[in-house]
C-alpha cells in the first residue's frame, strides 16, 4: 500500500506519465481512496497551471554580441600567451631544468677530480706518507754497504728513526746531544 | 531530407572536436533556461545576465572537461547554480557592509529583466495576467533559496529528480521534499489567486 508521503513525491512523475504501470497503478489507487491525496492532487494542479503563468524572461538583445566579444578577447589573450612562450614546456619548468643543470655542472668543476682515480684515498688520510722513510731506508742500505763503523752516521739513522715517531722536542733533544757527543 | 536535431551530449562533443557552429548552438538552446534560472534566484537582470555570459564562457573555456558519463544540461546548470549562489553570498555580504538591508528586492524595477512577449496576448485580459505573473514571481523570489531553486529546477525548467539531484548534490529524496514543501509555501501564500 502507498503512503501518502510516497504519493506527494511520485505526484510529478506520476501527471507527467513516466512512472512505472504497476506504479501508476497503485498512485491512481490511492488517490481514490485518499481525500488527503485528492486534496494535493487538486492544490498542486493549480500551482502548476499559475507557475505556468509565470513570467519567461530573455537576456538583452546586446547579450550575444558582448558573448562574441568576451570570447573573442579571450582568444587573442590565449594566443598572445603562447607567442610569448613559444615551446613544448611552461617558461618556469625551461628556467628550472637550466639552473638545475648549472648547479650540477658547478659542482663537478669544483669537486676534487682525483676521486675516481684514487678509489683508497681515504687511507691517505691516516697512514703517514711512505716518502718520508725511504732517504732513511737508503741512508741504512748504503750503510749496511759500506760496512763502515762510523759512529755519527749511526746516530744520525738513530736520530733520524726516532724523529718518525717521537715529537719534535725530544728529536731536538737528541740531536743536541748527537752533535754534543753524545753526553 | 529531414535530419534529427543533434542532442546536447553530440553538440559538446563536436564542440570539442572544434566546430564553433556547435557552440553556437548550445548558446542558442540554454541562453534563455538558464537565464531565467540564475534571474530568478538572484532577482537581478544585470548580475544574471552577466553571469549567464560568466557560463557560457567557462563552458568555452573547459569544454575539454566535460566527460560524457554526465548529461549536459546536468553540466551547465551546475556551473550556472554555483556562479549565482557565489554571487548571492557575495551580495549578502556587501549588502551587510553597506547597511542597505531591504534594497533590490526581485521587483524592483531597474533591476528587472525583459519578459518574452506574449504572441497570442488578449488586452482585455493583458492587465489581469500581468498581476498574476508578477504575484507568482514575487512569491518565488520570496521563497528561501533551497526551496526556490527546488521549485524552478522542478516546475519552471521541468528537469528530473534524478537532474535536480545531480545538479544540487543533495539525495533524491532530499530533492522530493524541497520541491514539495515548496509547493506547499507557494500554494498557502498564492491562495487570494485560485
């Protein structure tokens, strides 16, 4: 069984026959046996007939031309935006793109360039440098050659070892004494 | 030969395809609906006309984002509803900034819109029905906003439920409601005229 709510909002779709037949049916129905629903269906005919009255209002007869106008403005304003950026992309994504490729050139110029061709360089940093033992090594090969006693020379490699890993004030030290003799 | 008239979703699509005829078709077909649409909820014929062009140039400009899952007519309306309630809220707004509550009501005069004639216009009966159409007008002018666009969606412009529905964002039944509590409205103050 419709209710009177369900009558009220098929009523439109029911007048203007676009509801469903068993729908309709049932619509028809109700409104006989309704006094309510007659009543709606009576006032509601009316409204209708005088919104039917209701007045049709036109825009100015200048409406179309200013509409031809506006979108005649808004063309050019398009095609004067493209002439101004002509390019497959936006002016702020080139401006972007050539400053990221500035900066990135900047900072391989700037780089130490021996990175890549010393992979250990990083030992460099801890391990003393190799050079500075080697006059020693040599200094103790031509000595150990020459088979010489020579005291000073000895001392002088003593010395010469022990400023490798002493500070510099006993290395001072020490070779006052070498060349005070020894005392 | 006789060709059947292209229906609004195959005017937008050929729009899109850029034919210019079609948009003059379009502008041809809803000028005077939604005209008559946005006037009656602003009850202003400079503002409406205004935003009438406002519409026609947002459909000029974003025909590319119509998808044709939604009819057309749903498409325009929405854009002409919320041009004209902006509008509405924005006048509300200086309305209250400038202390003229009560000012440019739907009647006035200058603000008034031209009314498309009458071809078979009786003068005996000319005076009479002019009363009535300004009384059923006043009184929908009258209405609040959601009952009285309910009503002109509804009984004015003859759209669906299911249009309205889409076009307002609000449920079906919502829409079924408004509509009629707003005939109830109209018919308790339009009762002196039956």
């Amino acid at each position: 069984m419709l209710s009177c709510e369900h009558f009220e909002q098929n009523w439109t779709t029911w007048k203007a026959a676009k509801l469903a037949p068993v729908i309709a049916d049932e619509m028809l129905a109700h409104s006989l046996e309704c006094a309510h629903c007659r009543h709606y269906t009576a006032e509601t005919d009316e409204l209708r007939t005088l919104l039917e009255h209701s007045s049709l209002y036109q825009p100015s007869a200048e409406f179309a031309a200013n509409l031809e106008q506006a979108i005649l403005d808004i063309r050019r304003r398009d095609v004067a935006r493209s002439m101004r950026a002509p390019g497959l992309f936006p002016r702020w994504a080139v401006l972007s793109a050539g400053l990221a490729t500035g900066l990135a050139i900047g900072l391989m110029l700037l780089l130490p360039g021996e990175i890549d061709e010393q992979p250990n360089s990083n030992l460099a940093a801890v391990t003393p440098p190799p050079t500075a033992f080697v006059p020693d090594e040599r200094l103790a090969e031509q000595t150990a050659s020459s088979q010489r006693a020579d005291e000073p020379v000895k001392d002088t490699l003593r010395a010469r070892q022990d400023t490798a890993v002493s500070p510099p004030f006993e290395v001072n030290q020490r070779s006052r004494m070498v060349s005070s003799g020894g005392r | 030969m006789n060709s059947q008239p292209l229906s609004d979703e195959d005017l937008i699509r050929n729009f899109q395809n850029g034919d210019a005829q079609a948009f003059d078709e379009i502008v041809a077909r809803y000028r005077i609906p939604l005209y008559n649409f946005i006037y009656r909820i602003l009850g202003d014929a400079v503002f409406a006309e205004d935003l009438l062009q406002e519409t026609f140039i947002r459909i000029w400009t974003n025909r590319h984002s119509y998808r044709a899952i939604a009819k057309f007519s749903t498409w325009i309306y929405t854009i002409a509803g919320n041009l004209a309630k902006s509008e509405l809220r924005r006048k509300k707004v200086h309305r209250w900034l400038s202390l003229s509550i009560g000012s440019g009501s739907f009647a006035d005069d200058k603000s008034r819109a031209l009314e498309i004639a009458d071809e078979e216009a009786d003068p005996t009966l000319d005076y009479e029905r002019k009363n009535i159409k300004q009384r059923v007008d006043k009184e929908i002018s009258r209405l609040p906003l959601v009952f009285k666009e309910a009503i002109i969606l509804r009984d004015i412009q003859e759209l669906s439920y299911e249009e309205i529905s889409i076009i307002l964002k609000i449920p079906l039944g919502t829409v079924k409601s408004r509509v009629n509590r707003g005939r109830a409205r109209l018919q308790k103050r339009l009762t002196d005229l039956r």
